[in-house]
C-alpha cells in the first residue's frame, strides 16, 4: 500500500542522506541506466528515436524562422514500482555494540536493506538489457559456435568493430559503453588473440582496464553479481551477453539530464529512496528502520544499443 504524502515526509534525515549516498561497486545497473529523478508517478519517460541523436540545423539567414529542437518525443508511462524493507536492529545487538563506541548499528542494517533493493536493480536492469525484443533487429545478434568469444577461433575485436559501426550508422555517435557478465569478461580475458596483443606488456593477466583500450569503450562494466533462485541454484544476473551502447554522460556537477538521448535510464521518484525514524516493536524486542525507494530502468534509446546474445 503507497503511503500518504504526510507519511512520506516524516524521514530520518542522517539515514536518508546516507541512503542516498549509497552505491554498491559490485553492481552495474547503473552504467547502462543511469540515474534520473521523476517528479511525480504519473509522468511520461522520454524515448529517443534515431532523429535525437542527430545534429540539428542551427544556421539561419536574416528574416528566417528560427529552427526548433525537439528532446525525444514523449513515450509511455513509467511504471515506477515501490521498494520497502524495513531495516532490523534488536536491543540484544545494542546492549553489545554499547562496549564499542562508534558502531552505528542502525546505519549497519539499513546498508543491508540498501544491498536487497540494489541487487533488485541490478536483476531488473539485466533482465531489461537482455531482451531480444526491445531492440531493432539490426541491433542485435545471438552467436554461434566459432563467433562465440569463449572460442578461441572467434575476433572479438573485429565482431565488436561491426557492431560499433551499426550503432554509429543510427545515431551518428560511437558507442561509449560495453557491459559483460563476470564469466564472459573471464573469457575474454584469457582470450588468445587478446592476450596475444598484451604480450609484451609487464602485466601478467589481462585487465578490466586493458580490455576497456582493447575495445575502445570508455566503460567496461563487468557483471559479477549472482542471485539464488527459488530451487537454490545460483544464476549469474548477465549470463553469457553483452551490451554495448552509447550512455550519456553525466555533466561535470555528476548529474543525469533525462533529456538527453541515451541507451537508458532508471527512472526514480524524487524524494526517494529515504529512510523513516526508528519505531520500537516490542514483541520483537527491537528497531525497525522503514527503507523505500521507487523506482524504474527503461530502455529509451534502443538505437543506442546492440545485444549480443551467447557471446559466452
């Protein structure tokens, strides 16, 4: 059930600051869906078709009608779904930490709160990434045999090349970002013709940052995180795939401008996520801290991106 505006507003001011503070470097949903603030639940997400990313006519002879610019064009709804755990601290784990100063129990378990809302991104991100039917067909490509880069007779380099000029050919930009599973980035990292080109270096493995130079992206994003199913087996979130696509980048203040085209972004209602005052439950001899976030990854820019399936 969503809360009433005057509930929303009664927050623990350090928590929230801190929640919103929070990042997990072991996730990546963010390096392909940045950050974004949506003023209210109602709005509409901005999708950005191939004519975005173009150059717009700005020349103008004397008397003549000023050009306009449009930022996309307005899409579908965000589904923006709300997120809340509440953050446990019992009075036993108190009484202990009591005899060492400077142990903030409460911001302790809102941090594991904030991982289970962060993993849930991570998962829904994947699962938006990896879909086959999001993208132009063009954009996309399931790999077989030899061109799978675990085989030692595939070019990455040289697969990867054609699908940079795709993406370019749509949108007149280079793709800036490449996001691979951890056991895909493994793969590639053994890779002969890869390694055969860092021979010579000092280094005795290959790097997350020698593969960013070796493709020619400005980000590589390796997914290694994995989450347990319901039967009890592990799944890794980005299984075999890759993304590569273009992002765009944050400006110099760190901020996200949902007008600009862009592969995706995560659309997050403002005020969010925050962190309510702890209320005591007695049967429970402890605190509970309510965390919320709410919260959305789109993928906006289809054109922006190419999927390549089964590289692994």
């Amino acid at each position: 059930m969503l809360m009433s505006p005057d509930q929303a507003r009664v927050v623990d001011p350090i928590l929230t600051e801190h929640a919103r503070g929070y990042t997990n470097a072991e996730f990546i949903w963010n390096g392909l869906f940045p950050t974004v603030t949506m003023p209210t639940r109602a709005a509409k997400r901005i999708e950005f078709g191939r004519d975005s990313f173009k150059r717009p006519p700005v020349k103008r002879a004397p008397g003549a009608q000023i050009g306009q610019m449009d930022f996309g064009y307005e899409g579908k709804n965000v589904a923006l779904t709300q997120r809340a755990l509440s953050a446990k601290t019992p009075v036993e784990h108190l009484e202990e930490a009591a005899e060492v100063p400077g142990i903030d129990l409460q911001r302790m378990a809102v941090d594991l709160v904030l991982n289970v809302i962060a993993l849930d991104k991570e998962i829904e991100a994947a699962t938006i990434a990896r879909n086959a039917a999001l993208y132009p067909n063009n954009n996309k490509i399931a790999l077989t045999d030899a061109d799978k880069w675990s085989d030692a007779a595939s070019d990455p380099l040289d697969q990867l090349g054609d699908y940079r000029e795709t993406i370019r050919k749509r949108i007149g930009k280079r793709p800036n970002t490449l996001a691979v599973g951890g056991a895909l980035a493994t793969a590639l990292s053994t890779h002969p013709k890869i390694r055969d080109h860092f021979k010579y270096t000092t280094s005795s493995t290959v790097t997350v940052d020698m593969l960013k130079a070796y493709f020619q992206v400005d980000n590589l994003l390796v997914g290694d995180a994995i989450y347990d199913q319901q039967d009890g087996t592990s799944l890794d979130i980005w299984g075999g795939d890759a993304i590569l696509a273009y992002v765009a980048p944050a400006s110099t203040a760190g901020q996200r401008n949902m007008a600009l085209p862009s592969y995706g972004y995560t659309y997050q209602l403002r005020g969010h996520p925050f962190v309510q005052p702890p209320v005591y439950v007695r049967d429970f001899r402890s605190w509970f801290n309510d965390v919320f976030d709410e919260y959305s990854p789109e993928l906006v820019g289809a054109d922006a991106g190419f999927l390549i399936q089964n590289a692994l």
